[in-house]
C-alpha cells in the first residue's frame, strides 16, 4: 500500500492523469494549467452539468469497487447529458480523499473514471485534488454539446402527448434492496443482475440522441424515479400526466427479488431511483416515426401513459380501473397502492 | 432557525436560486432543467475550472462568515480564468451540506455566491445540493471564455524574459497567522488589513484581460504562493529563473505583523498562499506597453526576476549577493533563508 502522505500532492495528480488521451480537435489544454482550454463550435449550444457524490450517502466501497464509483461519477453526469438530447464532451473532476485511503484505491477510482470516460468519448481535462478528514468526496462538471435549438427541455411536454421509457425499471432499488438485505433467499441471476444494475450506469446517450433528432417534446433522465420525473416534466410544462400502472415495464428478474422480498415491484419501478433510462413525451402522430428510428437503433420504448391538462393532476391508473394520485416520491417515500 | 428537514431538497433549491438572474444573450436555460443550456460564440475559446474548498480543511466558519465563504468558492476559481486571460461566465456550484447546519447558513453561502456572482457578471445556471454526514463541502465549477489564441498558458515563459507580479504579497499569509494567534500584539489597522486579505479575495480579471491583450508569454495566479507558482511556470515552460528577493513587495501592514510575530515577512510573501495576484513574465522589450497598459487600467507591476534557461534552475537572489534555490514550498513548508 502507497500512502498519499508518500506520493503528495503533485505525485498523485501524477499518477492519476497518466495516459490521458485527448480529442485534439477540441482540446487546446488539458491537464496541467489555470484552467483547460478548449475549442468551441459556433453551430452548437453548450450542455452544462455537475454531481456530487459522497461517500456513505451515495455510495458505499462495501457495495461498489472504486473503479464502479469512478465510472458512476460520470456517468450520471453523462446521462443528465443525455436527457437533453446531447452528446458528452469534457469533464473535471474534483476529489476529496481521505488519508486513510491508499493511493491504489485513489488510481483505481480514476480507472473508472478513464473508462467511462473512454467508452463514451469524453475528455478528462483537469480537476481538483483535496484532502478530506473522513471520506471520500467526489464531484464532476460536465460540458456537452447539441446542435442549436436542438436540446429536449422538460418543459416542453403538452396535452396528449404520449408518455414513454427506454427501458425497464426498478432493477437498481432490487440491487439496493440486495445489498442492504443479503440474507434474501432469491436466485443467483436475477439478484446478480439487479445488484448490477445498482452498481453499474449505462447512461442512454445513443437513445437521447435518436429521441432528440425526432423531436420528442420533453426527456429527462430517471435518476429519483419514474413519478419523480415525471413530477419534474409536469412542473415545467404545466401539465398534469395519467400513468398505466400495468403499463410500466419492470423486468422478469425485478418480480422475481420482489415476491422473494415480499415487495411490489412497482414501487420499486415507479419511486425507486437510478435506473437511469429516460422518459420522454411526444405526441401521437409522430410516435410512428420515433418508433421505427428506435427500432433501428436497436432499442425498445414502452409506453406508459399520457400528458393531460394540468388541471387533472398526476394520476396513476391501478388495474382495477380506479385512479390514484401519484406521488412525488423518491425512494425514501415509499408509497403503498 | 429553520431545519433543513423543513424545507427538504427541492425547497431548499428554491430558497437557494431565488433572485437569480441570467444574460439573456448566452443562458438558454439556467436553474431547473437536468443541464444548463448556454449558447457559444464560435470565435472564442472555452477555459474551464473547478475548486473544491473542505470545510476544516480549507475555510472555517470561526474565521470567515459563511458569505465570504461562499464569495471565495467562486472567486478562487475567478481567479483561475483571470490567470488565463479570460473573462469568468457561467458556473455550477455543489454543496454537500451537514443536517445540523441551519438553512439560514446555507442561504447565506448562496448571498455570497450570488454577490461574488454579480460582481464579475457570472451566471449561476445550476449546480447540486447533496446531505454531508460531517461537515460542509463546496465545489464550484466555472466557465470562462477568451478571444482563440489569446489564452496565456503557463507553457509560454522563455529565457531573458522579466517577471512580474501584480501587487504585493502575504497579506492573506499574514491574516491567516493572526487568526491562529489571536493573542498577537499588532496594530489594528495592519491587523484588519491582513484578516480581510485572508478572507475576502479579490481575484484580478481586468488585470489579466489588460496583460493577455498586450502578450505577456505566461500567467498565474498566486494561490500556493509566488515561488509554488514560479516552479509551475518555469516546469511547463521548460526555464528557470532567478528572483530578486529585495524586490519581491511586501505589503507596510504584513512587515508591521510579521514584526510583532516574529516571522520574516519575506517567508509569507514568497510560500503562503492565496494573495491571488498575477504572476506574469514577459519579454523586456513589451515591458513598455504593459506599464504603460497597466497604469492605464490604474494597477501596478512590480518587476520580481528574471527567466532564465532551465540548466540555471531556479534561484533566490539574497540582498547580501548570494543566491540560494528557491523551494517549491507552500505555506506548510516554511523555507528559512
């Protein structure tokens, strides 16, 4: 083990930005001054994103290895990118570390970092490396660009629109439920895939970028949960919404941890967060048109309800033909049907 | 006092941003969407920044107030666009924020933040506020612009050319002494001086726009100290250099507190930190223009050394003839001469 009190300061900035690979189209200077310096397109508006992250409220090492800590850092980043439509482009990164940490858990986390980083094309261009008194801090500023007047708002969702996700839900809140759990009696593939759903973010930058070019009217990206961003969508638009609850896609393994939990596993798909797939609306006319560019992309969409007048609140259809308000909950505030 | 447990998350955020105000000509979208939008001048370059300050570690609320906090949060960052040239324009700003911190505190962070944020017309388009279990964490991540080819990097300082730096140096060195000595016998007027210039930082973007437009060849900001900030110029650049020691300026009030203290005034003028003016080099023959630039912009110069090739390395004149190395020493690494 290499103490950080061995290496110092610039020793570990050192090692830490070792092999960093740039875009030299857009990348005038990374690393190693002031500030970075880059080369902008006038054609483009600017994405502008930042998360904090802190050891013990939103990632524990007993869960994650530091390398998956290191790649989520940017990749919730990535994935709010994402939500409206743009491609990712160049990212800092601050650390607070803890002195009890060894400078291979440091490395590792940044590991992580340059693999996320690689896969999807973003730049590492500088950062801040701090000393914390008990844990691990990490924030990372995200810049990403799309084309002029091209960026999907949430505020753009209307009366009628339809209402879909790129994906199944609740496998991160079942991977959680694992982890805070493991005395769960459940079948090994379907808790290792939801645990790695909880430890491992695939933001849908490929899918926001099909979904912009057709012009969906509003996206966001499910980090606190459906009906939490749903929430979101209806605040800016001025909308209110109507969801299927049998309508919203959960996955076989997702039933199967919850019957094992003895949980509903749509409220893990509904209020438990950080599945990460995007939500967005459009309306019915050009659904034709969206699904066909997501069938050629190789992704599925699945249509979970419609924007009403704002006057009609969010509502949850129940299978029984009842309604029920939906609540504005994140994983903490779970709601019973 | 009002808990954070009354307000939560999203009615905290709305405490936080209230007043905020944006250029209509860049900020597409500021506060409330899942990233801000910003609209680029294709003829410009972006220069990017963040700083991490750990409350305990960087400030204490016994010496500051949380609004000069939060003002310094921004402006060390400030400071960073200045070193470069730029202009500051848009930042992100997380906040890891302890339960028993009252939102009255936070607020006042954010009255800082804004205040700083109105002085040098930057745009608070967005940011995150997280729980901390221990302590208060603040990272602010910026956005700066400069006219293409116009940033002055640290690489560009050459042999024969002059240093420079803006003002005179160890106030904030000075300030921070007496808060840790409180008991320190000094006058109160060199006493205050000092404590302000440890706490209020001012950071010198018109000086650098003024510098960068008359091509001096390198620039920094003094945040580790003029000799830290020497070794990273004459690293990058490939020189070294040669520092007159008698001519390094020191402040009347830090010669006055350093005398009641004990300490050599040319110690906290050349290893402590955070004076945040320019170091800047330049080759002789613009030395007219940039005086005359200078007095113009109504600040001085004051003429430190020289660069040097790098095979001289990096050198302290003594005023009895002698030399000595200059360290790369910050505050926590006294060097006695």
């Amino acid at each position: 083990m290499v103490k950080l009190s061995d290496t110092g300061e610039f020793g570990l900035i050192e090692l830490l930005t070792k092999g960093l690979v740039y875009d030299p189209a857009t990348v005038i200077r990374g690393v190693g001054d002031d500030t970075a310096v880059l080369r902008v397109d006038g054609g483009k508006w600017l994405l502008f994103t930042t998360d904090m992250l802190v050891e013990g409220v939103h990632f524990t090492s007993a869960y994650s290895s530091w390398r998956q800590v290191g790649a989520k850092a940017l990749a919730v980043n990535i994935s709010d990118i994402a939500a409206m439509g743009g491609c990712p482009a160049h990212a800092l990164v601050s650390v607070g570390i803890p002195r009890h940490l060894a400078v291979e858990e440091v490395v590792e986390l940044y590991e992580g970092l340059k693999e996320a980083a690689g896969t999807y094309r973003v730049n590492l261009v500088g950062g801040d490396t701090v000393v914390h008194p008990e844990r691990l801090v990490i924030n990372v500023a995200l810049l990403g660009e799309v084309e002029a007047g091209k960026a999907v708002l949430r505020s753009g969702a209307r009366p009628g629109d339809w209402i879909f996700v790129t994906g199944t839900l609740g496998a991160s809140a079942a991977g959680l439920y694992l982890y805070q759990h493991p005395g769960t009696a459940c079948p090994q593939a379907a808790a290792k895939a939801c645990r790695r759903a909880h430890t491992v973010l695939v933001p849908r930058v490929d899918e926001g970028r099909v979904l912009a070019e057709c012009g969906v009217t509003a996206m966001d990206d499910i980090s606190d949960g459906l009906a939490a961003e749903l929430h979101q969508i209806c605040k800016a638009s001025g909308t209110g919404c109507l969801v299927q609850a049998d309508a919203v896609p959960v996955a076989p393994e997702v039933k199967e941890v919850a019957s094992r939990a003895g949980k509903d596993p749509l409220e893990w798909a509904l209020f438990g967060g950080e599945d990460f797939e995007l939500v967005f609306t459009v309306s019915p006319g050009k659904f034709p048109e969206v699904n066909r560019a997501a069938v050629k992309a190789g992704f599925c969409i699945y249509k979970v309800g419609e924007i009403t007048a704002a006057g009609a609140g969010l509502l949850l259809a129940l299978p029984d033909g009842g309604t029920a308000p939906l609540p504005d909950g994140g994983y903490d505030h779970f709601f019973r049907l």
